[in-house]
C-alpha cells in the first residue's frame, strides 16, 4: 500500500519530480527499503484518461506555467512562451517520450578530449565512462523493456519506416532498423504488447511504451514505502545554518504552502525547473542560489541540434499509422569532423497529426503553397533530426527579472543561441534527411524547424571538480552533501542520442549511491 | 436559422472569382455553400463575418473544403469577440480593411497578396491563430486530407494497414 508520510519527519528522502530520473529513483530508492515523499507538480492522469487527441491532450498535461525566452534560436521567435515541450503530470514527460532509448557512444562522455577546444563551446569530460555506465545501462533497458536488447525483438516496421529504410538503403547506409524503443513488441512486465495506435506523444493508451506512471510509481508505492503527492509544486528548498538542506516548501493544488522535512532532497523537474528552483532557494547563506559556488546553476543549457525533414510521395504512405519514432538511421551518429562539425547526429521517424502538422510544419506559414503541403499529407513521410549539441555558458536558464507565477516567484527565462557547430551539423542533416526521401521518389521535402524543446539538457552539470559544475559522478551536489540532482540537467554534454535512458540508468546509480550512504550515516 | 432573403440571381452576384461563394443577407447572417450553410453572427454584422470568411479561406486555400469550416472558425471568433470589445473592434478594422481594398472580387493570386500586406497586423494574425487550430483540428477536414484521426478505439492499426505500403521497390 501507498505509504502516508507526516510533514514533520526528517527521515524521508523527498524527490522533487516524478518522470524518467525522479519516478525511476523514487522507486528504486523505495525497493531498498528507504523512505520517499515524491512531489509532482502537475496531476495524476492515468491511461484511460488519455485521449488520442493531439491538442486536447498537449491542454491536459504539458507543462505551460509563464516562461520567457531570449537568443537567436527560432524557438524564441516561433514559440516566444513555450520554450519547452514537456510534460507537467505524475509521470512527467515519460507520458508523452517517443520511447527511443539508446546508449551514448564512448567518445561521448568524454567529448573535450575527442573533440578539442572549439571556440565558444564550454566543453568538459564526463566524470564517468560508458564502461562505468554499462551496468546501469543494462539495468535500465531490462527495467524498461528496450527492444533491440536482452532479447527482446525489435518492433515491426510502419509505413513510415519502410519508407525510410528503402531510402536509407539506396543512399547506401548501413546501420537502420526500427530501433531500440522501451515499447513491448511482446507483452513484458505486466504491460501488453504494441498495438501501432499511433499517438505515441499523446499518452500510450495500450500501456505497452514504458512510462514512471504505469510502472516505477506503483511498483514504489506497493512497497509501503514512498507517498506520491501529485499537484504539489515546490517552491523553495530550506537548509540549516551548517549548510544541509532540510525540507521542501510546496504549494499543494489548492495553493496552501507546506514544508516537507527531508534527510536528503533530490531535484528532478527537468533542466528548466530544476536550475530554477535552486536559483528560487537563494538565501542569506546561499545569494546566489544552492550548490551554485561555481556559477555554473543553470548555464550549458543544451536541447540538442534537431529539425525535421517531411516528405511528399505521389502515393499514399500514411505514416500517423503505428508507432511514432520506431525507424533510426545510425549512420550519421559517428564523429567524423570532416563533415565541418563535430559530434554526430540520429535520424528517426516521425509522424505528426494533421492538426500537429498545422502548426510545426512552418511554424507562421500560410497561403497556398502551405495549403498545399497540408494537402500531401497523406502521401507524407517524416524523421526528426537529433544530434549533439555545443554546451555554451551564455546559454542560460536565469529568473526573470519582473515576471512572477502564480505563487509570486521569478519565471524562468530560457536564453539560447545555436552555436556555429550547432548550425553546420543541422544544415548536412536537412541535407541528407532530403536525400533519403528524395533516393525513394520524394517530390517535395520540407526543412522543419525545430520543435520547442523535449530534451532539455546539462543546466546542473556533472563535473570531476567542484569549480567546472554543480555535481559529481553521483549527481550529488558539490556544496551540499544531501542535496541532488537527478535529471537530464545533470549532463555534461549531451550527446547524439535520446537522452532518457541515460537518465534512468544514472537514477538506478544514483539510488545505490544514495543508500549506501544513508546506511553509512554519511547523508 | 433563418431563411435567406436573397434570390439566386443576388447570391450569384456575391460569388467571388477566388471561389469563396459567400454571401451575406441580412444584418447579422452569412449564407455560403450555394445556401447549404448559414450562420447568424452576435457582435459582428453579417458583411463583416462573411469578409472574414474569405479571409479565413485565402490564408488556408482549401478547394476542396466548403465554407463551413472556414465559417465555423469565424463563428467561434465572432462569440470570443461578443465578451471581447479590444478583439471585436481588431477584427472590425481587419474586415473594413480588406473591404476597402474590394477583398471579394479579387482572385486567389490578387488575395493572398492583400494578405501579404497585412500579415504582421494584429486581426491578420488573430484570425490565422484561430484557423490553424479550427480548420485543421476539425474531423470533417482530416477525412478530406485522408487522416484517420483516433486509433486506439479501433484496437490501432496492428491489424488495419500499418505496414501497407506497396509502391516501394525495396523495403
């Protein structure tokens, strides 16, 4: 049964975010045995209050408290206030991921020495290997069920797939296939298989694509020994006068604020919130935020190189049937400078909806040769671009300086600018995105920009010294020995790949860490 | 609704060159469609609503959709515009605009270049807000462009053609 925890005790591990790092944590953390408190700020939706309704369900769960945004990125201009796309429910964004979940190459965690100095790119090492990461990158997949790994067959290909493929073949790539998706292609752990619904991003309403709701969150509660307390959104986390964190100040779904005493806090909003909610916790003690003696609190703010290539065929492909990004053409992902950029980049398939497609295709756009396009979609095809990303100092999560929410705290603002590397790499991606369809008989192909974030990255950095970032190998902060982070703002640099796998194989890790020192009486 | 007040002959002569056969009788009714449609509007008068819908239509030329989604879009807009005097009075100014500029008797080329001038204004882009969601989030128009819309109610698509494509050489 669900445990029920009282405000006042100060044994609980209170974890601040409920998606793939938080649930995944909370979970393990509660299967050793240790006590946990999970704050969600938004609701808790289950599946059968999902809906295959592209706007009705982006209404119902995305994450569209005020933010602002600045820099040259076309977000910025296209999105002004929807810097990022994310989810705000228990569950988090692992409601609405694709379900890609693919391991980081082994020059990736070390890029500053593979890649070099590259101006204006605040490029640092890893603190950690991939062959440290293994372990945890085979727990994680066995935990999430990842096609392509433990046995576990691949997903059969859609039509938007096989259009890939055949294109992919003619230009002579080698490395595609339908991916390594943490969907069940066979029932797995309780949940069925994939029935090709479609609407990947609009919740999985079969259950077969691995999300913290269905699975860590009531596995942890079946324990006895985490609560869940959904519409809760912290707003502040207290320490004492040594420098230990405390507690958590929230606000529950009626506005009543509460502290949540804490032995350790672990932050997982996500790299907007998570910066933020430092930065919020400034104290007499703390100006310039928690665990921010480096400065580093929510800089390198990374949401990787993307863009998407749509396709127009002389003949139907309906690429909204089946599974959303089960396709990826690896060949691309490689370090290889000679390209005039570095890092490496995925392409997987896409598909959106028509009322989605309306609105990202060219964001703005109007007129007859959009009505156009609109009237090709069923004989489109698509892929989104994904790649590495320069981290860059300047690009920032800060709190605005006049805007408040509705509990009166600053708003984020989300500065980006794309780094030249950023530009040159999506550049030969739309090139070779194009060339793909274009092998198989494309008539027209479209250039889409990028989407608002879904991979929001390296805000609370891992770094081997407390100067360079915010945590160390485990995620805990350099300051503050009970305080940690525990999402994708922990990255040094972001990779090629999906992120979420990362993630929950650094939360499995983390949780180890974690109880063990508490057994230790270290934290 | 209410009966048209206009003969056929009246409700040829509004036929515009783009196609967009609206027309308007009466203070606060748009006809189109060749009468099949109509509606009533409550801020907006009738001439002002129907210049909308053509506006509506010339920022997403669809041949094939009939009046009535773009209509149905600048009804909604017309009862946010009941409760909203700073949006009534915009889209005011947008249909006076393209009023003065004879917007109906213009072909598509001649209208999208109306639009074109006016695409930073404020009504512009109020009305091309509401009808990228209204237009392409209405079922009606997802049959046309051959979107099947939910799936999951129909068990997806395992057993319905997600892996049909058969004009592929090699796949």
């Amino acid at each position: 049964m669900a445990a029920k925890f009282e405000l006042n005790d100060d044994s609980v591990v209170v974890v601040i975010g409920s998606g793939a790092g938080g649930g995944t944590l909370s979970n393990e953390l509660a299967q050793k045995g240790v006590k946990v408190v999970l704050l969600e700020a938004g609701g808790r939706h289950e599946i059968e209050d999902f809906s295959n309704d592209e706007w009705g369900m982006f209404s119902q769960i995305s994450w569209l408290d005020k933010r602002t945004t600045s820099g040259s990125w076309r977000v910025a201009k296209d999105f002004s206030g929807l810097p990022a796309w994310i989810v705000k429910a228990v569950g988090g964004s692992t409601v609405h991921w694709a379900g890609a979940s693919l391991r980081f190459q082994e020059h990736e965690f070390r890029v500053k020495s593979a890649y070099g100095d590259i101006a204006g790119a605040n490029l640092l090492d890893w603190p950690i290997s991939l062959a440290e990461m293994e372990p945890y990158y085979d727990r994680a997949e066995d935990k999430m069920g990842v096609t392509g790994t433990h046995g576990i067959p691949r997903l059969p290909g859609n039509n938007n797939f096989r259009v890939l493929a055949a294109g992919a073949k003619k230009l002579g790539y080698k490395d595609f296939h339908t991916g390594n998706m943490a969907i069940n292609s066979q029932p797995r752990d309780g949940r069925g298989a994939c029935q090709q619904i479609g609407f990947c991003f609009q919740g999985c309403k079969s259950g077969a694509k691995w999300s913290t709701l269905y699975t860590e969150i009531p596995k942890g509660e079946t324990t006895g020994n985490m609560e869940v307390r959904p519409s809760s959104q912290a707003l502040q986390i207290q320490h004492n006068d040594s420098g230990k964190v405390t507690g958590v100040l929230y606000a529950d779904k009626d506005g009543n604020q509460h502290v949540q005493k804490a032995r350790v806090v672990a932050v997982a909003g996500n790299s907007i919130e998570s910066p933020r909610l430092l930065l919020n916790s400034a104290s007499a003690k703390f100006p310039d935020g928690l665990a921010n003696s480096s400065g580093q609190v929510g800089r390198n703010y990374m949401r990787h190189m993307t863009g998407s290539v749509y396709a127009i065929f002389d003949k139907p492909v309906h690429m909204h049937r089946g599974t959303t990004m089960a396709g990826i053409i690896k060949d691309e992902a490689e370090n290889k400078p000679e390209r005039g950029f570095v890092g490496g980049y995925e392409m997987e398939t896409l598909s959106l909806g028509v009322p989605f497609m309306a609105a990202f295709l060219d964001p703005g756009a109007w007129g007859r040769d959009f009505s156009s396009a609109m009237e090709g979609y069923a004989n489109m095809a698509g892929m989104w671009l994904v790649g590495e990303d320069m981290p860059q100092e300047k690009n920032a999560i800060t709190l605005h300086a006049t805007e408040k929410d509705q509990y009166g705290l600053p708003v984020p603002n989300v500065h980006f600018d794309d780094h030249p590397n950023d530009i040159a790499m999506r550049e030969h991606a739309y090139k070779q995105g194009s060339a793909v369809y274009e092998a198989v008989g494309a008539v027209q192909t479209f250039r889409t920009p990028p989407y608002p974030s879904t991979h929001n990255l390296g805000t609370n950095r891992m770094s081997g010294k407390a100067s360079d970032g915010v945590v160390n190998k485990h995620g805990q902060t350099h300051d503050i020995a009970n305080l940690f982070i525990s999402d994708g703002s922990q990255f040094t640099t972001g990779a090629a790949e999906n992120p979420t796998l990362t993630i929950v194989a650094l939360a499995i890790r983390q949780a180890d860490y974690i109880a063990d020192k508490m057994g230790k009486n270290e934290i | 609704m209410a009966k048209s007040v206009m003969g056929r002959r009246a409700f040829l002569a509004t036929t515009s060159a783009a196609g967009a056969m609206v027309l308007v009788a009466g203070g606060n009714l748009v006809i189109g469609g060749n009468g099949a449609w109509a509606m009533s509007t409550k801020a907006l008068t009738g001439d002002e609503a129907a210049m909308l819908v053509r506006m509506a239509r010339a920022t997403y030329p669809h041949a094939m959709l009939d009046d009535s989604i773009y209509g149905k879009v600048i009804h909604g807009l017309d009862e946010k515009a009941s409760a909203d005097p700073a949006l009534l009075r915009s889209l005011q100014e947008g249909a006076a605009a393209l009023k003065e500029k004879k917007f109906e008797t213009l072909d598509a080329a001649g209208q999208e270049a109306v639009l074109k001038d006016i695409e930073g204004s404020a009504p512009f882009q109020t009305v091309r807000g509401e009808c990228v969601v209204g237009i392409y989030n209405n079922p009606d128009v997802w049959k046309v462009l051959g979107y099947e819309g939910p799936s999951a109610e129909l068990g997806g698509y395992i057993n319905r053609g997600f892996d049909d494509i058969d004009w592929l050489q090699d796949a």
